[in-house]
C-alpha cells in the first residue's frame, strides 16, 4: 500500500529528510502536506487548517524559500527542490483565497 501510494504523489519525497535548508524551511513537511492535500483532493476545511497549523506564517513554509538552491543536490531521488517549493508556494496562494484562509 505504501508504495502504490507514493507512486501517486506528484513530488516523489519519501520523507528521508537527507535534505536540509540553510533557512530552516521544512522541505519534507511542505511536500508531505502538498502530496496528501493533492492525492486526496482534500480542499478547504481540514487542508487548511493542517497547514494553517504547521506551516503558514512560520519560518518554515514554502513561500519562504529563497531559490538559493544549496538543498537543490541532497535528494536521493533527484528531486529539483527550489522547483517543488515553487510548485508548493503557488499551488497555496492561488488556493487559500478559494478556501477561506
């Protein structure tokens, strides 16, 4: 069941968390927040409140990413990170506003 899974996150982290930023954003937790919200379709209520509670308006959240890219060679899955973060980023503010936050 876990690999069917994570076959279907459209960012294929496995949360080995090898990946580390200078800033302190929690790469693992944005795309483990990102890929759940996406699998399951979650919208509105619970979504933004979970990451309401984890992520927004912390130092840790993706819109908080600085493109300096020095996390960009630490994934073993050869994820382009600053470009997932992006994705992250965009896929929050073009929906916050449809879900209330």
């Amino acid at each position: 069941m876990r690999k069917y899974l994570f076959d279907q996150f459209e960012i294929p982290c496995t949360q080995c968390n090898l990946c580390s930023c200078p800033h302190y954003i929690a790469i693992r937790d944005n795309f483990t927040i990102y890929n759940t919200t996406k699998l399951f379709n979650i919208t509105g209520g619970i979504h933004d409140k979970n990451y309401d509670l984890m992520l927004r308006n912390s130092w840790q959240e993706a819109d908080l990413c600085l493109n300096c890219g020095k996390c960009d060679n630490m994934c073993p899955q050869g994820i382009d990170i600053p470009t997932a973060l992006r994705k992250v980023k965009r896929y929050y503010a073009q929906n916050s506003a449809a879900w209330g936050a």
